[in-house]
C-alpha cells in the first residue's frame, strides 16, 4: 500500500480523538478539501468502539475515496471542483462478521476551489454600431466571457478592460468599458466627436481578468471588438413656418423627429409652459399643431422633443423645435387716437409740416399687410377755401398745401384722414388748432404818467402808481401777455412792477427804501414788452414805452451805524482807562451824533460822546463774564433827537490770576479707626482760568515739611490726586492736611488748601458718629430742659395775660356802681 500524507483541508465538524486533531469517534462530518492536491491525502482517521473492528466506505466516492479497516479516510487522487464540487459519503463501522454495529454515518467532501482555469471570451470577435452623438455611458453593445473557476471567490471574478482603440485621434479614447458587466459605450468626447466621415469604423481590443485583476498569478484572454459609427438621425428638424387662422382640418402634421433605434417614448417639452399648447407628437415622432394659431397673440414658438426609453430615462439630449406664425393680414388699420391733436402758429410758410399722423396695424411689421396709405377725405370748416391741407401717402405727415393760415379766418379745423392696407380702410380724426403769432406790440394807454412826490421813508412794498399797455394779440397767450420793466431813472432798483395776469395792469411799487440824500428826483421810463419773441419784421417802438417823474421828499432819520456787531478783545488784565474799541455811525442830514453805552450792567466800559471810542472804567474779569455785551447808542444831535442802536461785543482773553482750588468740599474724608493698614483717598482740583486744549496740569506737594512723616501726596493726572497715609498710629479725631497746589499757568499760580480727614470708628464700613456727640444737635437732656422751660415762660405770659384782663373788669364794674350813686331817681 502505497505512504498516505495528510491533506490540506478544513474540518467543518470537528471530531478530535486521543490520538490527535486528525482523529476521532464516528459521527456525521463536513470536511473542505483543495481540489488539485497529490494523491494519497489522508483527510480523517476515524475510531470505532468495540465490537466494531473494521470500517466501510459507501457513496459518491467516484472511485477517489477509501478507507482502511482502522478507520484512515483518504483519496487516492486529485480532486477536480469543475467535475464535482461536493462527495457525499457514508461510513459504517462492522464487527468481524461484517455486521453493521454504527452507521452509516454521512460524511461531506467540499472541493475548495483554485485558480486552475483561464477566462475565456465566447466570440473572438464582435461586431457593434453606435449613432454619432449618442448619448455619453449608454451601452450600445456587450463582450462576454466565463471562466469555469468558482465565481463565488476571486478565481472566477472578471474584470474587462480596453487596452487599445484604433484610431486613437489626440490621443483622446471615445468609447469606454463597464469592468464588471462588459457594456461599451461613448465617452462625453466620443458622443461629442464622433464623425461617420472622418472615421466611419474603429477597433478595440478588450482584455478580460480573473482575480478581479489584482494578482499578478491571474490568467487573461483579449477579443477585438469592431464599431462602426453611423450618422446620428436624431436632429433637431428645420424651422416651420404655418400661416395663422389656417382653415384647413386639424391636426396638421408639420414635422418630424426620429431616435436612431427603433422603440423610443416621444414627449414634448416646454420651458415655460403657455395656458394653451397647440402641439403634440405621437409615437412616431411626428408632431402636429392642433388648433389655429394667432401671429398677434403669439408670432414664434420654442418648444423641445425629447426621446425616452423604456425605463423614462433620456436617450439623448432634446431637439429644439422652432415654429414660426406665418401672418395673414387679418387686422385693419388703427387710429393712434380718438383724436389727434396739432398746432399751427398763422402765417406758417405753404409745404411747412404741422405734424406726423401715425396710425398702427397689428400684422407683421415690414410686410405688405402692415404697409399704409393715408388720404385727406375730408376739411372743416372750408374757409377761406377747401384744400389747405395735405398728408403724404405713405409718411403721414400733416402740411400745409394753399396759403398761410389766419386765426381770425378759423381758430380750429378738422381734418378726417383714411388709412388703408391692401384689404382695409379705417377713418381717422385730425383736428389742428391755430396759434396766434406774436405780431403785435402793448401799446401805452398814456405816454406819460406825470409826477409824483413820495416821502422817502415810504414803505418797501408800497404800490405807488398803476400803468396799462394793451396787446392785440390772442388774450392769455404769451404773445399778448405784458410785462413791464424801468429802463431808466432807477439805477439803484428801488421800483418793481407786479403784472396782472387778468387785465394786464402794472403795479409800481417799492422794492428798496428810497433815499432823499442819494437821489432826490428820479426820471423813470417804462417799458412794456411780451414773453414772447416779436415775429421778424416787427419791433417795439415808443407806443410800448411811458414816461413818469418820482420825486422823493426829505424825511428826518435817524443815525445809522455802520454795522449791527461791532467786536473788540482784549486782555482781562487791562488798565483802567483804556481803550478797548470803537463804534462808528452816521445822520443821514449830516447832523452831529452823540454816543452812549446801554446794558452795562458790571460798570466795566465808558464811551467817548463824541468820537464812540470805548475805554475800560473798572477791572474786568473773564472768569465772571467771558463775552461782555452792550448796547451802544447813536443820538442825533438837535432835529428830532432820533438814535439808533448796534452790539458791542468785547471778548475777554484770560491770564493765569486765578489760583487752583478744591472742585468741591470735601467733607466725607474719613479712614475707619483704627486702621489696620496704611490707605489712601482721592481728590480733584480745578481753577477758574481757560484752559489749554490739552487739559488742566496741577502739580501737588504739602503744605508742611512736618507732615511728611505721616502723609504724602502724589498726583494721579492733570486734575486728581492721592494722600496717603504712612503709618497706622493715628488718633480718633480730624486732621487738616494743608495741600500745595500750583498750575502751568505763566507765570504759574499757587494756592494752598485745606483736606479734612476723619478717623471714627466704622460700621459696616462706614464712619459711625453717636448722635449725642453730632456737632450742632444738643443731648436729650437738654433738649428736655430747653422744652419745659418754653412751657414754664409760656404759661407765665398766659397768666400775666389773665390777670389783667380780671383787674380791668373789676373797674369797670366800681364805677357802674359810683355812676348809679349820685343818679337821681326818678319817680
């Protein structure tokens, strides 16, 4: 008997017996075997149990299987997968008679797969066509291939691949492979590129790998694939052109698109989708307008066939279909308006053009339904004549034909025009207004208005005189509208002139006050014009001018200043009788002025009489008063004594004389007592004197060398600073801390004040005084006494009171009694 070796297989079912993992008791067994191993493989040793002395081997044992009478399963040669994939066994265990004591027990033989068979394609060649411009990953044809190892594992996965395309132009591939299912289809660049006429055929060679095409161990196969490239049907067709308002029976086929295969789904497609779409297309791919069209309502339409397929995806990119509505000349003529409206000045030269008369068609433009013709049908009124007027045949324009128009003849005429294409006539409404020429010049209804004496303090806006001019022209137009205006006499403007619109009358009034001592008498010359231009060949003449003599009269005014402000600076330091300003002013008569100060409420200033020089009398003070303001008093001297007043603003420059100080008093300075550490406070200084923009500076010492052992002080910034304390030894009671403070000022000042600083004992931070030792509020023992002793000397006065008033009684009552003694009695 031939050395047996142990297989290389997997035991689903382990039986372990003592002898090791190849060995065990007899019981139903799977066991997973290598195809391709040598003969002669030992797979189980079984073990069997008394009485059994001896196994049997029953089943698909194909001649390959054996077993020994100690149990030893093995094959005696190769095992092939392709022939059969899975052995069903049995083994029984027998006695030395041959009598079967255990079993048959099944046991199971799986041949594991290797990598013993190459992939094979079915065709050494295929054939293929694709359509140019197909749509890009749609396959258009497979390649197969099988392999006869286990698909389940990686021996029997294949995977495709294009290793050549013949053309291969710029280097750039059209088609591609899908690696696991063998569909060829377009890249985008072949569905782009492809041209039957540059290149009607191309060939591919496509290798197939097992191993999913990861090892290097895997076998391959290749195939040539032919493709030949036919011209793409599917074209967007030419543009259709259908007359609108067709008669003819619906629907109409117009056009026709076609997928380059056979079994397509035709739809439709708009991007913006219309309330009515009179198009369809049916299976075939013809496509049909289903109700007449209106070239007016809508002249083109766009819309897109798209082909699908069984599934509702795309097949290709969708075709742009263009329709395009043929007109018919269906509309007639259209007036622009009810009525159109020209003007015409009189006197206009024959041929002038009045006007384009532009009626509308809604056919199609630039064709022969939508061209025009106009015709003059019809004058009114005819005077001085019919035939005035003319319009162009194909222009519209309105001109003149016979003579120049007068207003007087007729304001107004209308005209009827007809407006014809080849099919239709409409009539139409002119009317031309005549307008009035500026032929006629205002003419004065007096050329001399005569004098007139005015004082010369008479009111701005005073009427003084009312002129008229007539104008010929058309009432309320601009050519008989007038306007006045002074050409001479009034170089300094004192006069305006306001027209009515109405009666055209001209209103003289005083625009500037009028002034005696510059112009006594004024010689005026009126004009009278029109806004609008004279006609040529017409000009104003001395019918449209007026004479007036405006004599002025002398009025006693008072003085007048030169100016309202006048304004002064100086120091605040300044001497006493110094001068700090002046003020000026003038008597329209000439006569003397007498100057006088009015508002001086500090006594600062005094004012020369005579000359308005204003001198300082008393210390002035920026701090007290920056910007002092008076009033200044001008009076004439004899006349009327009438005075006239103006400002006098005297501004304050400041010198360093106001020494610092505290901002407030200070009067809550306190450290509680006693202090268990060193503190500080902070306060804050200012002074009276303007400051630079750069903000206060002080600077800060003590006021006492002796201090320094127990305070110091040290400034924080320009305006504040801290005194602090050195020591802790400090008694219960106030402390006056005399501060040294100087400004920046030049020269610079110096002041020295007083910081009171309290120790006291605290309460929840904060000084507690007992009320009886509060300064100024007496104990309750002597507010008690000072209470009875307002009552003890109140209730004396009351008694004092009493008692006299008893006293006065009393002797009131005797001498009621002395009186009735010496009366007679009467009987």
């Amino acid at each position: 008997m031939e050395s047996l070796a142990a297989c290389r297989c997997e035991q689903k079912t382990t039986g372990y017996g003592q002898e090791g993992k190849f060995s065990g008791p007899l019981k139903p067994m799977t066991f997973s075997v290598f195809e391709g191993q040598e003969p002669s493989q030992i797979i189980f040793q079984f073990k069997a149990d008394p009485p059994a002395v001896t196994f049997k081997l029953t089943g698909e044992t194909d001649g390959i299987f054996q077993i020994q009478p100690d149990g030893l399963l093995y094959h005696n040669r190769s095992l092939d997968r392709e022939t059969r994939a899975v052995h069903r066994l049995q083994v029984s265990a027998l006695d030395a008679q041959g009598n079967t004591v255990e079993g048959p027990v099944p046991i199971t033989i799986e041949v594991k797969d290797i990598n013993d068979n190459r992939p094979m394609f079915v065709q050494p060649n295929y054939e293929g066509s694709v359509r140019q411009n197909s749509r890009p990953g749609k396959p258009f044809m497979y390649v197969n291939a099988t392999d006869l190892d286990d698909p389940a594992t990686p021996n029997g996965q294949l995977v495709y691949e294009i290793i050549m395309q013949l053309p291969r132009v710029n280097d750039v591939m059209y088609f591609q492979i899908n690696n696991k299912t063998g569909a060829i289809s377009l890249t985008l660049e072949g569905s782009r590129e492809l041209d039957p006429v540059k290149n009607p055929s191309y060939n591919l060679v496509v290798s197939v790998k097992d191993m999913g095409g990861q090892n290097d161990h895997s076998f391959s196969d290749s195939t040539s694939v032919n493709i030949m490239v036919k011209e793409n049907i599917w074209k967007a067709p030419e543009p259709v052109e259908i007359a609108e308002n067709s008669t003819s029976p619906l629907p109409i086929k117009i056009t026709q698109v076609q997928w380059n295969e056979p079994g397509a789904h035709y739809s439709l497609e708009v991007k913006e989708k219309p309330p009515t779409f009179p198009f369809s297309i049916d299976q075939e791919g013809y496509i049909y307008v289903t109700q007449p069209l209106d070239r007016e309502e809508t002249d083109t339409y766009v819309f897109y066939a798209v082909a699908k397929d069984e599934y509702g995806k795309p097949l290709a990119f969708p075709l742009r279909i263009s329709v395009k509505v043929k007109d018919v000349n269906d509309n007639p003529p259209a007036c622009p308006s009810a009525l159109t409206v020209f003007e015409v000045q009189e006197n206009e030269q024959i041929g002038s053009s009045i006007g384009t008369f532009t009626a509308h068609d809604m056919d199609e433009e630039n064709t022969v339904n939508s061209l025009l013709g106009y015709r003059l049908v019809d004058q009114t009124p005819t005077v001085p004549r019919d035939g005035l007027f003319l319009v162009e045949a194909y222009l519209g324009t309105v001109k003149l034909a016979e003579q120049s128009l007068r207003k007087r003849d007729a304001p107004q005429y209308n005209l009827t025009v007809e407006v014809s294409d080849k099919d239709f006539k409409t009539f139409c409404h002119v009317q031309v207004n005549i307008i009035d020429i500026n032929d006629q010049i205002p003419i004065f209804e007096k050329s001399d208005y005569g004098n007139l004496s005015l004082a010369e303090d008479t009111a701005v806006g005073s009427t003084i005189l009312t002129i008229q001019a007539t104008d010929a022209d058309e009432p309320h137009t601009g050519s008989s509208k007038i306007l006045y205006r002074v050409t001479q006499g009034d170089s300094e403007g004192c006069l305006e002139i306001d027209t009515d619109p109405q009666t055209n009358a001209g209103y003289v009034k005083v625009k500037k006050p009028l002034d005696f001592e510059t112009v006594h008498i004024h010689n005026i010359v009126f004009q009278a014009e029109n806004p609008e231009p004279l006609v040529p060949g017409v000009q104003y003449n001395a019918s449209s001018a007026a004479t007036f003599r405006l004599i002025v009269t002398d009025v006693d005014e008072a003085p007048q200043f030169l100016q309202q402000v006048f304004q002064a600076k100086v120091s605040e330091n300044v001497a006493r009788d110094t001068k700090v300003g002046n003020v000026t002013a003038k008597d329209p008569e000439g006569l003397d002025i007498s100057y006088s100060l009015r508002g001086d409420k500090r006594g600062w200033l005094k004012i020369d009489p005579v000359t308005g020089e204003i001198f300082s009398v008393a210390p002035l003070d920026r701090e007290a008063e920056s910007l002092y303001q008076v009033q200044v008093v001008a009076t004439e001297v004899g006349g009327s004594s009438l005075s006239s007043t103006a400002q006098f603003h005297l501004t304050l420059m400041d010198v360093n004389d106001s020494p610092p100080r505290l901002v407030k008093e200070y009067t809550g300075l306190f450290f509680c007592h006693p202090p268990k550490a060193p503190g500080s406070l902070i306060f804050e200084v200012t002074d009276d004197d303007q400051q630079s923009f750069l903000g206060p500076r002080f600077r800060f010492a003590l006021g006492s060398e002796s201090l320094q052992s127990d305070w110091e002080v040290s400034g924080i910034n320009g305006t504040h600073a801290r005194l602090s304390t050195k020591h802790t030894n400090f008694e219960e009671r106030v402390y006056y801390i005399p501060i040294r403070i100087s400004d920046s000022g030049r020269p610079p000042l110096e002041g020295t004040v007083s910081l009171p600083v309290t120790f006291c004992k605290c309460v929840e931070e904060t000084c507690f005084k007992p009320a009886g030792h509060l300064p100024g509020i007496p104990p309750v023992g002597l507010a008690v006494g000072i209470l009875l002793t307002t009552f003890l000397v109140i209730g004396i006065i009351l008694a004092v009171v009493f008692i006299r008033m008893k006293r006065n009684k009393g002797q009131n009552n005797a001498g009621s009694a002395r009186a009735s003694e010496v009366k007679p009695l009467r009987s």
